[in-house]
C-alpha cells in the first residue's frame, strides 16, 4: 500500500522543476539557521507529485517574498491542464501560508505551482517556496 502525501519539501529531489534555485546557496555561511526552500521567478514553476488520500484535498502552501520582490506576483496553482486558481503573494515580510481550499483531486494528479507577474513585475521579483501541506477527508 501507499501512504497519501501530506508534506512536501519543495528543494526535495522528487520535486520537478523549471527554473529557479535552491534557497539559502549551498556555499551560504550558517546555512542551516536559515529556513529552506525554492526561489523561483515569474515564469518558473514546479510540479509536485502527490499519492491521493482522497477524492478532494485542501492545500497549504508556505512561501516567502523573496528580498526583491517589486510590482505584483501571484502563485497559480494548476492540476494537469485544470487552473485550480491564482492567489496574489501578500506584501508582508517572513513566511506566509497560502491556503488553496478544498479542490477535487484527480488520482494519478500532478500539483503544478508557477510564479506569475500579472501587471508590470520587475525582472528580479523572487518567490520562495517551502513546503506544501496537504489534507485528505
């Protein structure tokens, strides 16, 4: 039998990925002081792969402004071809949580997560992603 998922470290290595790098540098000094993830960019994404638990998941995504975020960003979240929504990342420093809802869930599904600029985004805008939580009924 298989275990639903319900954490993923997004840096893991089961995580695909399209653009983006690893959060703090490996060569950062004190490195383990500082929490982890996936800096990504307008344009980038990830593709998460998910055990189903359930015919509907409700979905925690933590992240952070990166330290040049500028103009507006947004994280859509998609499952497959299906656009699950886009939620804005707010203006707050530290670690935020995203909480997607409860969405239908497809067995076999991919969770694909892209940083969007939808207005005049700055070339430098960074989003950090952590980790995604996931509850099953």
């Amino acid at each position: 039998t298989r275990v639903p998922t319900t954490v993923v470290e997004i840096e893991d290595r089961q995580v695909g990925k399209r653009g983006g790098e690893l959060h703090p540098a490996p060569w950062e000094p004190f490195r383990p002081r500082y929490r982890g993830g996936w800096k990504l960019r307008p344009g980038e994404s990830i593709t998460v792969p998910v055990v189903a638990g359930g015919p509907t998941a409700s979905i925690d995504l933590e992240l952070s402004r990166g330290s040049r975020l500028a103009g507006e960003v947004e994280v859509e979240a998609r499952l497959g071809e299906r656009v699950l929504g886009r939620w804005p990342v707010g203006a707050a420093r530290g670690w935020q949580t995203l909480r997607l809802g409860s969405v239908p869930w497809s067995p076999g599904a991919r969770l694909e997560l892209e940083i969007r600029s939808p207005g005049a985004g700055s070339p430098g805008t960074q989003v950090i992603l952590d980790r995604v939580r996931f509850r099953w009924p």
